[in-house]
C-alpha cells in the first residue's frame, strides 16, 4: 500500500532534508567493497543516529555489515538515493532508520509516510527475499519538545511497516525511565545522539525485539 500523496508534500523543508551527501555516499561504497562476501548482507541506513552507531560488525557479526548512514538524512533523501544506498548494496537485511530529522525539519507527518511508502513497497517488489527492519525514531533531550509528534508518527510508521512485512522496532520504552523520564545518561553533550551506554541499550532492545538478528539464538 502506497499512502496518498497530500498536497503539503513540499512544506517544511529545511537545514536537514536535501543536503549533498555524495562524499559519504563515496565512502559507504568503499567500505562495502572490501568486505570478504562470505556472509550474507546486512545494510544498517539513515541518518546519524545510524552513521555513529559503533561496533556494527560486532553488533551483527552472522553479516557482512554496511554502514550506509549519511548524517543528517531524512525519508525523502533516502528515497531519492535508494539506488546507490539500498540497491546497489545488494542488501539481505535492510535495516531503516529515518524519521528523525523530518520532524525536526517540520517536514508534514504525511509527506514522511509516503516518502516511506514508497520506499518500502518499492523494496517489497525489488527485493522479494531481502528481509527489512523499520526502527522508530527515537526520543531525545534536543528535540523533547517534540515528543507527542514522534509518537504519533511512530504509531503510523509502525502500520505502515507491519502492512508491508518489515519487522519493526521502537526503543522509545528502553530510554526511558519506568516512571516515564527520559534517560539522559544515554546521550552525548547535544543532547540528541546517543552515547555507548545508549547504543548498547538499542542493541539490547533490537536483540529481544527481532530474535532473528541475535547471533546468540
């Protein structure tokens, strides 16, 4: 299912969405070329929250593992270079994480998810047997003013990624406290990446969430 296209697509635009990100994109494609292929592949995408995750051939180490994070993306740059980032990375897990800066960027919710409609349906049909994991966009101190929107972008996100059989996986429960606060002690001095502490609670997460991707089960 492709969302409808409303007539806000082009609002909201600003410092995140639509950067050049073709250096990155250089050195996405040369760390994929020296990977040995002797193991299926894992392409991790999106923005930065993506780019700085650490240890990722640790984190997956049954892949072959791509760090195609290029920071400071959103769902309709990821669109537009889904050939060079997804395709020509000849992904047998693609893992998604885009959302972030779309908010932030006051992009229109509704623009997000088609942006991500098509990109999921499309992957659907180009890649049959590829299997994709949709990660929420996640809390953060910086952009806590933000938080019912993430929410309910998340609850449409989620729809749309279950209806297209991704897997999908929210970490907004794992940083927070049982009382509902925010863990700061999870992010670096911005306030919106994380810091270790914080990605080893995404690793945590994501192995309880999708059990296939635990090299342990």
């Amino acid at each position: 299912m492709v969302v409808a296209l409303c007539s806000c697509l082009t609002e909201g635009w600003g410092q995140f969405c639509g950067q050049n990100h073709s250096e990155r994109i250089s050195q996405i494609h040369k760390t994929a070329d020296v990977l040995a292929g002797d193991k299926p592949n894992l392409v991790v995408t999106g923005s930065s929250s993506i780019r700085m995750w650490p240890d990722l051939d640790a984190v997956f180490p049954q892949h072959d593992v791509v760090n195609a994070g290029f920071g400071g993306s959103c769902f309709s740059d990821l669109w537009k270079l889904r050939d060079t980032l997804i395709y020509a990375l000849h992904p047998d897990v693609l893992v998604i994480y885009e959302g972030d800066n779309d908010l932030s960027d006051r992009v229109n919710p509704d623009s997000i998810l088609w942006h991500a409609s098509l990109l999921l349906d499309e992957v659907g049909r180009r890649l049959p047997l590829t299997r994709v994991v949709v990660i929420a966009p996640k809390p953060s101190i910086a952009r806590r003013h933000l938080s019912q929107e993430y929410i309910s972008l998340n609850q449409r996100l989620r729809a749309l990624a279950m209806d297209q059989g991704a897997s999908w996986v929210n970490f907004w429960d794992a940083q927070h406290h049982p009382d509902g606060l925010l863990r700061e002690d999870l992010f670096v001095q911005d306030g919106l990446h994380l810091n270790r502490e914080g990605y080893a609670v995404w690793v945590d997460e994501l192995r309880q969430q999708v059990p296939w991707l635990n090299p342990s089960k």
